[in-house]
C-alpha cells in the first residue's frame, strides 16, 4: 500500500501515482485483473528511491544544524 497522493511529500513520484491513480478509476476489472500491477511496482521502486535519498541527506542536515548550534553558542 502507498501513501496518500500529494505533491509536496511525494515530489519525484506524484506523477507515477496520478497514473496509477487513474487505473484504479478505470474500472474495476483492471483493478482486479492485474493491469495496474506494473504501475504499483513503479510506485514502490520510485517511493524506496526517494527514502533512500531522504536517508542519505539526514546526516548532511543534522550536521549543519550542529555546527549552527555550535556557532550560536560561541556567540553568547
């Protein structure tokens, strides 16, 4: 199961949910048949790519926030 659709949290993959989205709303027997299975698989892969690259930028942030909190403290 993924996420809600929005465009500000998802904004690599808000396309590729719209489209599986819209396969949904097609009809019920692309949904029941498998139709829309390849666009879930696109969906998961692009979602794993993006909390991987997420992930990866944390450390980035949270040493920067240090540093500026280390900054402000000489400061005082």
């Amino acid at each position: 199961m993924h996420p809600p659709i929005s465009a500000h949290k998802h904004p690599d993959c808000y396309e590729i949910m719209q489209e599986l989205e819209k396969c949904h709303k097609s009809g019920f027997f692309n949904y029941f048949l498998g139709k829309c299975n390849n666009l879930k698989k696109d969906v998961v892969q692009c979602l794993s790519k993006e909390r991987l690259k997420q992930q990866r930028a944390k450390p980035k942030k949270k040493k920067e926030k240090r540093q500026n909190a280390e900054i402000s403290k000489e400061d005082q």
